[in-house]
C-alpha cells in the first residue's frame, strides 16, 4: 500500500496551450525482443515544438533490466542523451540470450526550458502587470498578453525588464517483455506476517499468495485503490489531516520486502510486504485516547484492485476487488485488515 511506484505507461504527451502558439513535449519509449535470437533493442527520445523565444535543455535515460530464469534483474545497458534546442534520444542493441528471459526497459525524460517574463516597476501608473513574452504563453500554459519585445510607454510609465525563468518538465515511461506465457493469476490470499513496521510501528505487514500456486516470480504485482469511506477519525479542530488514499505500490513476485526495501523473505508465488495501518504514530495515540474516552470506533475504508504486467509490456486485473480497513476503538486498539486477514495492535 505504500511502496514505489513505478509508471508503466509507454508513451505519455503534454499538449500546453496558453494562447494559439501551444507548448507541447513528449516522451516515448520502446522496447523490442526477439526471443529466436536472444538479440534485445531499446530506444528512448524527449521531444518539444521549439520556438526562437525560448531555449531548450533536452535529456533522456534509458535502462535496460534482464531477468534469466525467473532470477533477480541485471542492468544490462544504460544509455543517457542531451540535446540543446533539439530532439534527445538514447537506444541500445544487446544479445540477452534465449530460454527463460525477462525484459523491463526503464527510461527518465527532462525538457528544461528557459524562457523570459517582463516586469514593469510597481510605480508606474497604468499597465502594472507581469506578462510572458511574444508567443504569449509560458513553457507550462500560464497565459499572457500579447506585446513586443521590450515595449516603452509614454511617461511615467518605463520600458519593461526582461526576467529570466525557468520551469522543467519530467515523466517516468517503462516497458516489458518477456518469452514466457502470457497467463495471469485468477485470485489471491492474504495473510498476516506476524510483523509491524519498523519505521511504522502501527501499520501491519501482509503477504499475498497468488492462485493458482504457478510460476508467478519475477512478476510485477500492483494496486489501485479507492477511498470508500471518509476519515471517521478526523473531527473539526483536529490537529492532523484526514486520512486520504495514499500512493499506489508495487512488489515483484517472489521476493517479499519491508520498508525501504530490505528483503524479509522469499517464499515463491508469494508478494509483499503490504502495509496497511498508520504511518503517523502520534495520530494513531491521538486518534486511540479520545475512542478509549468515548467509548466509540472510528476509521476508514478502501477498496484495493490488483493486476499484474504480462508479456508485452501488457497488464491485467485478477481477481475480486477486496476492502482494506483501518479501525481505532477504546477496546482493542488498532484492527488492520487486508481482504481475509486481519491484524490488531494495542
């Protein structure tokens, strides 16, 4: 429930138009494997319309991740580009081999652009105002107001100063291959791992089987989650904010991590560790005292849907969408539930 994220969208593209002279800048990345001859290709590339008005710091990063026989990934080639007013590309050629080969192309973008705002001073009597330069619209859409470069006006007004900006723009894209059959999970089962966060001390630790038990190790397993019911927790005058949903995560099948990423255990067919609970300790005791002072409950409600990338760069929801529950009473403490399983911490 909290761990990285990763974007698996091949192809992501910003349109930005603040007047008819839009902004836009794209990403891409693609990834291709021919599993006959073991020969692997990538190629990543950053672009942008350009414009004289503006100057441009173009990058791209791409790398190549390989798997062999279910094992653990290897970088097998990085690869970076620039460009300066112009298209950045990086794209790599290597021979990964045949049999049992898993593939994950990873690839950052930057478009940094430099661009320039005028200011008239704050004494002048009419027309106080910022404004972006000729093509009337700044890197990321804020609109603007068409006028010449450097404009003087009859006094007391002064010409304008020119003001260098700056804003960058970056995205994350991903793809993955893999020679082994595209089949996916028909459920899963949670249980509790007996164990607390360390870093957070009130969220409880689960693992996930996948059904049918089959070879489902090396694979990426994800959630999406939706808030069902509101913080019942938070009251007005609070001192903390309500509870929201918090960032998707992700785990690779086969290896089951805590926080940070530390290996807890390897049981195959198996992911986690998913947290579910409270990261903030404080909140959890505060929350606690006033239901031990009330005698009530309080909590919140998700609903988590999971899927699992496939051959392809490909991905597929499995299974039943299951409730994540998070309760505080003045009984019993703190009730962390995942689906079937359920944990409770004074």
């Amino acid at each position: 429930m909290k761990t990285p994220y990763t974007l698996l969208h091949a192809l992501l593209l910003f349109a930005v138009a603040g007047s008819a002279a839009g902004q836009s800048i794209g990403f891409y990345s693609d990834l291709q494997y021919n599993s006959g001859s073991g020969s692997a290709s990538t190629f990543a590339q950053t672009w942008s319309d350009y414009s004289t008005q503006y100057y441009y710091d173009i990058s791209v990063y791409s790398q190549l991740n390989v798997s062999q026989n279910g094992g653990p990934f290897q970088i097998t080639c990085q690869v970076y580009g620039y460009g300066y007013n112009q298209n950045a590309s990086a794209s790599c050629n290597s021979n990964v081999g045949t049999g049992t080969v898993d593939l994950e192309l990873l690839a950052s973008h930057s478009v940094t652009a430099t661009y320039y705002v005028y200011q008239f001073d704050s004494w002048c009597s009419w027309d106080c105002y910022y404004y972006w330069d000729a093509f009337r619209t700044s890197f990321m859409g804020a609109g603007g107001v068409y006028q010449e470069s450097n404009p003087s006006f009859y006094a007391p007004g002064p010409p304008a100063q020119r003001t260098q900006q700056q804003t960058t723009a970056s995205a994350y894209t991903s793809k993955r291959k893999s020679s082994r059959l595209c089949s996916f999970p028909t459920g899963e089962s949670s249980w509790y791992t007996g164990n607390w966060g360390n870093t957070y001390p009130y969220a409880a630790g689960f693992n996930t089987d996948l059904l049918p038990f089959s070879n489902w190790n090396g694979r990426y397993v994800g959630e999406t989650l939706v808030q069902l019911q509101g913080d019942t927790c938070w009251y007005l005058g609070s001192p903390y904010s309500p509870m929201y949903i918090p960032g998707a995560g992700g785990w690779i099948v086969g290896i089951q991590r805590r926080e940070f990423g530390t290996v807890a255990s390897q049981y195959s067919n198996v992911y986690g560790w998913d947290f579910v609970g409270f990261t903030n300790t404080n909140m959890y005791l505060h929350y606690r005292s006033r239901m031990q002072s009330s005698g009530n409950q309080c909590g919140v409600m998700y609903q988590q849907r999971m899927w699992m990338d496939g051959c392809g760069g490909q991905s597929q929801e499995y299974g039943w969408p299951h409730g994540l529950l998070i309760y505080v009473n003045g009984w019993n403490g703190l009730t962390s539930t995942r689906s079937n399983a359920v944990a409770s911490k004074w």
